[in-house]
C-alpha cells in the first residue's frame, strides 16, 4: 500500500550531482587501473614516473570523498 502509515519512507534517490561525481571517480581510477596495467604489461614507458597514475587516485579518492560528503548532507537535512 502506498499510503501505509506504518510504512517508513523509502529512500530518496540519490542527487544528480553525486551520481556524476563518483562516476567521475570511478572514470579516474579506471584509468589509473589502465595505466598501471599498460606499464606493467605491455612495458609502456613510465610517463611522468608514475605521477598520472597518483594523481588519478587522489583526483578519484576526493571525488569519492566529496560524493559522500553530499549524500551525508543530504541525509541531514531530511
């Protein structure tokens, strides 16, 4: 029943801008999966000593980060 007043709220679906930022996030560790493996595997040369790779993981893990933060904030004011 929709109107069932024993029934709690069913959750919100989550803001638009949490789903583009960790899908972002999950872009930058995807490619910093990718060219791990690439250098590892195919012994790409090492572009940047390795630099790309860390800031794609920083880059994601704040996104990460900040998707959470928005979804905490929206939690909060229910």
């Amino acid at each position: 029943m929709q109107n069932d007043p024993f029934r709690p709220p069913g959750p919100r679906p989550a803001p638009r801008a949490v789903s583009w930022t960790q899908s972002i996030a999950l872009f930058c560790f995807g490619g910093s999966i990718l060219l791990e493996i690439g250098q590892a595997q195919w012994h790409w040369p090492v572009i940047g000593r390795g630099w790309p790779i860390l800031a794609l993981d920083i880059v994601g893990a704040m996104l990460m980060a900040t998707s959470l933060g928005l979804l905490w904030t929206a939690r909060r004011q229910r």
